[in-house]
C-alpha cells in the first residue's frame, strides 16, 4: 500500500487486519503480509498502532529509483495505491505526483510483477454535475476541473493505456469527498466552522455531493482487490445516495449537540451563489498562473453539484455501503473527542 500513513491508507490497513462489521468478519485476506510506502516526512505512530506487523518503506513517489526497495520480491501481490496530493503549494504538484508519481508506482509494480494494482482516483476527472438531478457513472466524459481533475484525468489516461499493452491487472476507483475516523486537520476545521455558526451555505444550499465513509471506500477497494471481473474497470464508490449541502451541515450540528453534548450557535454563513463562481473565476486565475490557494478552491466548489452512482460497484462488485451519513459524522466526531489535541479544538 502506498500512502499508508495518510487518511484513507490508515482507514484500509484496519479494514485489512480488522476486517469490516457486517462485511468481512476477519481479515478479508488470509493471514495478508502488508506493506507500506511512506512518504519521506510521514509519521507512523497510527500505522504501526493498527498494524504492528506491518513492514515500513520510505519512498517518494516523483522518484522510481526510491520505490524499487518496495516493489523487491513482490511478485503476485496486490497494490492499493492511495497516494495523491490535493491541495499542494504549487499547480505543477499535482501533475507530479497525482499524474507522474502514480505511473511512476505502476511501472515499478508491473517490473515487479504486481498482480492487481487497485488505483486511487477522484470525482474531479468529471467534474461538476450539469443539474441537481444529475448522478456521475461509469459512462461519464472527462471534464476535469481544475488542475487537481486535470493531473487525476491524465492520470488514468495513462494508467489505462499503460494496462492495455500488460502489466497487472488494474482497477481505477473514483472516490469522491470522503469523510471518518483518521480524518486530517482540515475536516476538524469543517466541524468547527459549523459549530461556531459558520457552516457556509452558497445560495439555497441544494447542491448535492456524494461522500464517501472511509469503511465504504475501504470495503470497494478491497472488493476491486478480490473480484476477478473487476479487471480492467473503473469503478465510482461512495455512500449509496449524494446528500445536500444543507443536509450535510445540519447532520454535523445535530450530532454534535445531541450525541456529544456541544453546544452549536445554529446560524449559517450564507452567501450568493455568484461568491462560488467568482471565486471560480479567481482560482482559474490563480492556476493559471502556477499558484493554489485552499481557500479559494473550496469556496469555488460550494455551489456546485458533485454526485455520483455506485450502481455498477454494487451489481460487479457486491458493494454494499452500510454507513450513511449522520452514524459516519457521529463516528467521525467519536474518534475526534479520544483525540487530546483534536478534542481541544473541537471543545474550546
């Protein structure tokens, strides 16, 4: 597994070694040896807390000749490649590390003679849905957005002809915004802007998004992992239905003061509509010109629509995603609160 230590790698090592309630009670391998790829400045403490068997690497995906100690003797093995970069400093990160560091891993893996790489994709080779009514699937064009859905595109462009002349068997999961235990500091952030009154709510809020619990996204990657006529698939994973923004920020409030006791001011920070689209204009600007800014893209994004279908993933892959939205943002905020540093914040 690449990217072991970072939200999702650490969401699909304990479905590994723990298994999923209701899914795969057990190791949904047998007795599975694991291996995990670092990053040059990534921390362990949770993985080897999950997994104390796990064998570490250290790599950077933007350098092959650092990732052949990871691929050594993995011959017939299974990749789940997690890695990705989402908001970097620069735009030309993500193209050289979304794009490039992931060719990069699939050619170290088939030189290697990989079995089945599982590679992590996104909503963003898509884009936004043209009306509120409307749900992504298998058969959808590429309209990246962004840099971000341009360097993802290209990626599985390029993994997708790579896989077609040999090489493992390769299956590409799109996952869209996900959400659960492991989460990083950004989503806390989510949690609190809510908390204070400050969920922001573009225009009448009815744009829907697809979101992801990490245990369903974890379930479908090991699904795609196990099941022969995935080969060669792409497959969309999610919860089973998108939520709207509205709902999405009333269910955070709502768990928060009922389930935890936290007490919310209810208001919302409403804007326009147009304050989405103009700082869509302001990003392309941005990215034009080599700069990212978090703020900005985000905000571009809040009045758009991003769903999705996981009908082919429940029909081909026997996908079945248990967890929805207010039990995953109350397991979400439970694993928050056993956290010191993140419960500070969550409290103050």
């Amino acid at each position: 597994m690449t990217g072991a230590a970072g939200w999702l790698g650490l969401g699909l090592t304990r479905a590994l070694v723990e298994g999923i309630p209701g899914i795969f009670d057990g190791q949904p391998f047998p007795a599975p040896s694991l291996r995990a790829l670092l990053g040059p400045n990534d921390v362990d403490t949770d993985l080897t807390s999950i997994a104390p068997g796990v064998e570490l690497f250290r790599g950077d995906v933007t350098n092959p000749d650092s990732l052949k100690p990871f691929f050594h003797k993995a011959e017939g093995g299974i990749l789940f490649h997690c890695v990705g970069i989402i908001h970097p400093r620069k735009v030309k990160d993500f193209y050289a590390v979304n794009t490039q560091g992931t060719v990069n891993v699939w050619d170290e893996a088939a030189k290697a003679g990989i079995q089945r790489a599982i590679i992590t994709s996104s909503n963003s080779p898509c884009g936004n849905n043209p009306h509120l009514d409307h749900l992504f699937d298998e058969s959808s064009p590429y309209n990246p957005y962004m840099g971000y859905g341009r360097s993802k595109a290209l990626m599985e462009q390029r993994i997708k002809e790579r896989s077609q002349q040999g090489g493992p068997e390769t299956v590409i999961i799109r996952a869209p915004w996900f959400y659960g235990p492991f989460q990083p500091p950004r989503q806390t952030e989510f949690f609190v802007m809510i908390r204070d009154g400050k969920g922001p709510i573009l225009g009448r809020g009815l744009n829907r998004r697809s979101m992801s619990y990490i245990d369903n996204l974890a379930q479908g990657l090991i699904l795609a992992a196990k099941e022969p006529k995935a080969a060669g698939k792409t497959y969309w994973l999610a919860d089973r239905r998108p939520y709207s923004m509205v709902e999405i920020i009333d269910t955070v409030e709502k768990v928060l003061e009922t389930d935890f006791g936290i007490k919310c001011r209810r208001k919302r920070l409403r804007l326009p509509s147009i304050a989405s689209d103009v700082a869509g204009l302001v990003d392309w600007g941005l990215q034009k010109a080599g700069i990212y800014n978090q703020k900005v893209h985000v905000l571009s994004e809040l009045n758009k629509t991003i769903a999705c279908s996981v009908a082919l993933a429940e029909q081909e892959l026997g996908y079945r995603p248990l967890v929805e939205l207010e039990e995953g943002m109350r397991r979400s905020v439970a694993w928050l609160m056993d956290r010191p540093l993140e419960r500070a914040k969550l409290l103050k």
